[in-house]
C-alpha cells in the first residue's frame, strides 16, 4: 500500500495521506471546518481591480451569451 505522511492543512496532524477518505485533511472534522471558512468567506481569493475597458469587455461578454441562452431556450 502507498504510504505518504503530510501534514493536515487545518490542524497540522501527521497523518498518511493515502488512508484519509478526507484528503487532503485528516478527518472529517478539519474538511468541515475549512469548508465552513469559506462558506462563511472567511478565506477569499484575492483578486485585481477591473480597469473601466476590462469592465465593459466583461459585461459585453455577458449580455451575448444570455443572448445566446435566450435564443437556445427558444429553440427548445
């Protein structure tokens, strides 16, 4: 059997990676904690600032393809 020891990202037990049906976390316990970080945002990703061009490229974007969505559900 494959045997790797890591250390849990939430409580920074050793363990062997292979054995946890949890992975990357030890046990069921750490998994639902951090899920529950970013449920309650406490974790975000850091994103930059839209410059105005990047904006209006984005929303373009978007209103073609509802309008493509739009167009599907009418073919349907």
């Amino acid at each position: 059997m494959k045997s790797l020891i890591v250390s849990c990202p939430r409580c920074q037990k050793k363990f062997n990676y292979y054995d946890s049906s949890f992975r990357p976390f030890c046990c069921e316990k750490c998994r639902l904690i951090d899920l529950g970080q970013w449920l309650n945002e406490s974790y975000t990703v850091p994103v930059s600032k839209l410059t105005l061009e990047e904006a209006q490229q984005l929303e373009q974007l978007i209103n073609e393809k509802n309008q493509n969505d739009e167009e599907d559900d009418k073919l349907h």
